[in-house]
C-alpha cells in the first residue's frame, strides 16, 4: 500500500488518459455570480444560481439566494440534503438552530421545514445539494407540488432564454 512520501515522482502529472466514458468537469470561476441574469428568480425574494445539475445521478449543487424577510416554502426531503452557509443567516420555523455565515448543515431523508431569512439579514447566500426531490406540502404534509433536477433545468432554460443569456446557457450546468 503506498504511503505519502514514498512517490519518486511527486509532482509528475498522472501520464495516462481519463476513461473515455468520464464525464467534463465544471470550473465556474465566479460561483457567486455577480451577473444578476445567472440568478434564475423562484419567488418575488428567492432566486438560485446553478453549478452543477446532475440528470445522471438525480441531484442538483446550487447557491440558494434569499433577499429580505423571504421564505422558501414548506417542503419535504425524501433524501439528504447538504448545506454550507456563504453569506447571511437563516432557520427553518421547524427546528430552533440558526445557519450562520461560514456554517455547515446536514439534513436527513425525512425532513420538512420551511426556511425563514429574519428581518434583519438584507441577503442570505447558501450552497445546497439537493438530491432527488422536494415536495412542496400543506402543514400537515399534504403534497402540492414539487422540484427535481429536471424542473431546476427547465427553469433555468426559459429564465436564460428571457434575460438573452439563450436557453442553452444551462447546458454547461447539466452532467
Ligand atoms: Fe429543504
């Protein structure tokens, strides 16, 4: 078993191909777009920036951006979700722990909460993997609608296709 430090050749790069079969990398330069026309609008407050929107595997990596007193929805998590707080603070009305600036979140397949940015955060910024869905629910659970990767794309396609940023703009997000 090699261990570090044992290598000859530290810093050669690896010589072989990649699998033909592997799929490009994403490098976005900018994630936190300054470029309000990448920001694809879900409410009035609540916007999303897309990294990565994977149709293979059934997640999607996105910064979630909340302005004001916003709220995203009351809704359900068959699978996990993680969060990394970048900017801004916020809580779910289900829980009584705060996401601060700099903070890391994991939220288990069986969650339903609904996200509150207080009065006094003027913009809050959170990078979230969402997998598989989220079920938008009545109080007491009642589905009434609900978000996979697919909707993420087909939003992202009209709001580019609307800014002139061209629908195809979101085809670098898709892996
Ligand atoms: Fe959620």
């Amino acid at each position: 078993m090699p261990v570090q430090g044992q290598d000859d050749y530290p810093r050669m790069p690896y010589q072989l191909p990649f699998p033909k079969d592997a799929q490009e990398e994403i490098v976005i330069p900018d994630a936190v777009a300054v470029d309000e026309r990448v920001w694809v609008p879900q409410t009035e407050n609540v916007s999303f920036r897309p990294l990565c929107l994977n149709r293979s595997q059934g997640y999607w990596m996105n910064l979630l951006r909340v302005r004001k007193s916003g709220v995203l929805s009351r809704h359900r998590h068959p699978q996990p979700v993680h969060g990394f707080v970048l900017k801004g603070r916020w809580h779910y009305l289900e829980h009584d722990w705060v996401a601060q600036e700099g903070g890391y979140v994991f939220e288990p397949p069986g969650e339903t909460h609904t996200l509150v940015v207080p009065d006094d955060v003027d913009e809050m910024i959170t990078y979230f993997q969402v997998n598989g869905v989220m079920l938008y629910v009545d109080p007491w659970g009642k589905t009434m609608g609900y978000e996979d990767v697919f909707t993420k794309i087909d939003m992202c396609r009209k709001h580019y296709e609307e800014v002139g940023l061209g629908a195809d703009y979101v085809e670098q997000f898709i892996r």
